[in-house]
C-alpha cells in the first residue's frame, strides 16, 4: 500500500528501495516523504521520529544535506515492515 504521493515523493521513494542504494539521497526529500506516509515529530535532540500505524522509527537528521547509506537501508526495512514499497516492487 502507497498512500497518494506526489511525483517527487514517489522518485524519492524509489530511490529508497533502488539497488544499489542511493549515495545522494537529500535530507529535505526524505523528510518530504516521510511526512507523506506518516505523522512525523522532532524530538529535542534534533531526531525525527516517524510513526506509521502501529510503528515507529527514529531518523537522525545528517549532519550534510545527503541521508547516511545506514539511514536509507534501516528506512527501506521499516518502511517495508509497514506496508508502503514502491507499485514496481
């Protein structure tokens, strides 16, 4: 299940799942994203913590504007685990 994203949200969505994984993913479209799937709250540390149903997970934010390869993989499984992957997966 994909809940309605735009056209960027999508391409960052596919880049989260793309084999190899993504070295240039920004922070500001993950964060998009995110917001998109989920109900997202920054904690005082500077953490995003995103809920999606049932579930959730803490994103540190990079100190650059590109996501960690670590962030993206442990992003891919906790998406995967609450039911949103790209249509092509």
């Amino acid at each position: 299940m994909t809940p309605h994203l735009n056209h960027h949200q999508r391409e960052t969505l596919n880049r989260v799942f793309a084999h190899p994984i993504a070295h240039n993913l920004e922070w500001r479209d993950l964060e998009s994203l995110l917001e998109a799937v989920g109900s997202c709250e920054w904690t005082h540390d500077d953490h995003l913590k995103v809920t999606i149903g049932d579930s959730s997970h803490v994103v540190v934010r990079p100190k650059s504007k590109d996501v960690e390869v670590d962030t993206i993989v442990d992003l891919r499984h906790f998406l995967r685990g609450a039911g949103i992957e790209p249509e092509s997966a």
